[in-house]
C-alpha cells in the first residue's frame, strides 16, 4: 500500500492518464492501468493513452518479463483500447500532441 495507495487516489482524480511500455509491464504499473480503466467506466475520467516504443531490442537482453507486455497487449485488444505505437521520443511526443489535438477539437 503505502505510496501505491496514493498514486491510485491521484490516478482516479487526474483528467488523462499516460503509460508508456517497452520491453515489460510491471505489477504497479498494471495496477495503476486497471485503477484508471476502473475509474473511466465510472465517469469517463481520465482518458487513457497507452504508448507502446517500437525499437530494437538486444536478444540477451530479453528475460520472461516480455511475457507481461504481451499478456497486456491481449488484455488491452480484449478491453477494446487502441494502443499507440512510437519510434523515439520525437514521435512520441507528435503522438500525444495528435491525440491531444483530437480531444481538443470535439470540444470535450
């Protein structure tokens, strides 16, 4: 509990809630996924963006955590939530400001 409880009380009062992946996903990380998604069915706050980097990756590098990426990947396509794709920060950071965009312009 301690400081997750809290992050999860911020989580449910934010207005967008951000998460970017790469090679695993972690327990709290998941957590605060599930608290935001949980909070958006109740009163459609906050808005969920979920980022997902597209880059080389060291085959030494990979452990069984990339298993958790995929497992969330699943869970994402069965919830119905479109993920997003990046390259690098750059891209990234066009991604959001699209996203953004769009929300800003249906006037919500």
């Amino acid at each position: 509990d301690g400081l997750q409880s809290e992050y999860n009380h911020a989580i449910k009062n934010s207005d967008i809630f951000v998460c970017l992946f790469f090679t695993k996903v972690g327990k709290y990380t998941e957590e605060e996924f599930e608290v935001a998604f949980g909070q958006y069915k109740e009163t459609n706050k906050p808005l969920i963006y979920t980022y997902f980097k597209d880059a080389p990756v060291s085959i030494e590098s990979i452990t069984d955590e990339i298993n958790s990426l995929l497992r969330f990947r699943e869970k994402l396509k069965s919830l119905g939530h479109y993920r997003t794709v990046y390259k690098d920060t750059g891209d990234l950071q066009y991604q959001f400001k699209m996203q953004l965009q769009k929300f800003l312009d249906t006037g919500m």
